[in-house]
C-alpha cells in the first residue's frame, strides 16, 4: 500500500491558484482606490467629490486590514469582493466594524461578518440568534437589548437605499441545516488535508510498511482519500489521535486557516476530540516526572494536591 498524495497536492495547487487570482485582484483594486483617495489633493473641492475620495480611502483602509487577515473562507473572500466594488459599502463596512471596537469593547473578526450580517437577518427567534453568536464564539451578547443594538447597527449599514451589495448575503450556514452540513463537510475534508500532511511526514521517514504505526497511517491517509463516510471517520479519528496535539492543536489551525472555524461543533469532530482526550476519574493522581510534585485531576485540568483539597 502506498501513499498517494495527488488529493493533497491538488488541494494545494488550486489554492495556490486562487491565491494568485486573488492577490491579483487585490493589487488591481488597491490602485483604483488608492486613486481616488489621492484625488483629495486636487483642484476639485465639491462636497460629492470630498464623500467619494472619503469612501475611497475607507474602502482602502479596510482592503488593507482584509490583506493582513489573510483570511482563506472562500465564502467570506467572495463576500468582502462585493464590498470593494462599492467604496461606500466599504466605508459602511468599516465603521461598524470601529464603532464595535471602540463603543462596545467588541473586536469583530472579518471572517465573522457575514455570519453576524446572515443570524441578524435569519427567520428565527432572537433568542436563537443570540445563542448561535454566542456558541460560534462570534459575539458574546449577555441580553436581548445588547443584541437589538448590535441588530440596528447592523441593519443601519445593509438597508441603506440602493446599497445592493448586502442584499445576495446568503442565509448563515450556521442557521440552516442543510448549509451547515455542506459548510461542516467542506471544513472535515480540508482538516483530512492537514492531518494527511502531517502523516505524510512520518510515512517517509518510516517508510518500512511492517511498521505498525506506518501502516495503519497509510491506511488511515487511503480511507480519507477513497473510504466511505465511516472510514473516513474513523481514519480521522486515527489521525488525529496519532498526530494531533490536542485542542490546542485544532485551535491554532482554526486561527490559522479562517475556512476551518467553527469545525469543532461539527458532531464528528466533537466525538473524534471527546475520544482522543484521555479519561481519567476525579481524584486521580500521577506524579510530575521531572519535578516529583503529585497533580490530582478535578474534571478539568490537573492541578498540585493543595489546590484541588482547596488549601
């Protein structure tokens, strides 16, 4: 059984690929904006002229910070391309994302944006909503008031008359079922990608197939290539019990790659990360290695004996 890393590889590629297209774009916008902003300096001083050179140099502004994000949901990618083809879109953009920041303390994420702008408008209960922008850790609102301001807000900027660019914002994966299985599916099949990298690895410097731990990678990296959903599972599971590094692991990779948040309320990764931590009885010990002192588990954590008699 040999290792076949075409799947990866194409993966990697047309990423590569759309990353290019992408920068491409970028740099294109960036120097229209960029033109229109530095009109400022000019002979024309009508106040039409001052509101499109202003829109310009937010739109600017907030392709920069978009650029720094380096933000790879295609989703949330094709989402803010809408909003720099309208510069007043952007400066509208902008300054909700600043008024959060510096009224309510509110650090919005670019990449929560159209999930925020998608639960606001979805035909569901507030309470609903409010749970969902809590459990997907995008906002954290503690009542229904602190949600009806982030919602007025939020509808200030998207039922502007003729601000068209809002208006083909898809429903939030995260409130219908059947976008949320498809969105689910998308981020377990890039995880496979990133565990199959990392198996790789040990693959080639441990090719000798009678290897126990070779082996059932190289079988776990065919199931996510070519198994069934269980397989698939199942070689998840296996991959990363064995080359994971707990949910630390999966958090950085969440912050890492924007496309893949959220993948921890998928039900298979819940069971892949319930399974893959070990289960230890409250009140059980073990001893530091290296500095002998005696941990005890209280459920969550371990911690020194004082601690957890409450001393």
């Amino acid at each position: 059984m040999a290792f076949n890393p075409v799947g990866v590889v194409n993966w990697l590629e047309k990423a590569d690929a759309a990353k290019a297209k992408e920068d491409e774009l970028i740099r294109s916008r960036e120097d229209t904006l960029l033109a229109l902003a530095l009109k400022k300096g000019g002979t024309s001083s009508s106040s039409s002229t001052d509101k499109v050179e202003t829109a310009a140099a937010a739109a600017l502004k907030l392709q920069e910070r978009f650029n720094s994000a380096n933000i790879t949901d295609e989703n949330t990618i094709n989402f803010f391309n809408r909003v720099f083809e309208d510069p007043y879109a952007s400066q509208e953009v902008l300054t909700f994302l600043e008024d959060q920041a510096k009224d309510q303390q509110r650090d919005i994420r670019l990449e929560d944006l159209p999930d925020i702008l998608g639960i606001v408008d979805a035909p569901t209960t507030v309470d609903d909503k409010i749970d969902l922008l809590k459990e997907f850790e995008i906002v954290d609102l503690t009542d229904k008031d602190e949600y009806y301001k982030l919602a007025q807000k939020v509808n200030n900027m998207t039922k502007k008359s003729g601000r068209t660019v809002f208006i083909d914002v898809p429903s939030s994966s995260l409130i219908d079922p059947e976008q949320q299985i498809k969105r689910f599916n998308e981020q377990f099949e890039l995880l496979g990608s990133v565990l199959t990298l990392d198996a790789q690895q040990f693959v080639i410097n441990n090719p000798d197939p009678s290897n126990d731990q070779t082996n059932k990678t190289m079988t776990a990296i065919e199931n996510i290539e070519k198994g069934t959903d269980v397989q698939k599972t199942i070689a998840m599971q296996y991959l990363y019990k064995t080359y994971a590094e707990g949910p630390e692991w999966l958090k950085e990779k969440m912050e890492r790659f924007s496309a893949l948040k959220g993948i921890d309320k998928d039900p298979r990764m819940q069971s892949i990360l319930a399974l893959s931590q070990p289960s230890f009885r409250v009140g059980e010990k073990i001893v530091n290695d290296e500095t002998g002192e005696v941990l005890v588990w209280n459920g969550t954590e371990w911690v020194d004996e004082a601690t957890f008699n409450g001393d």
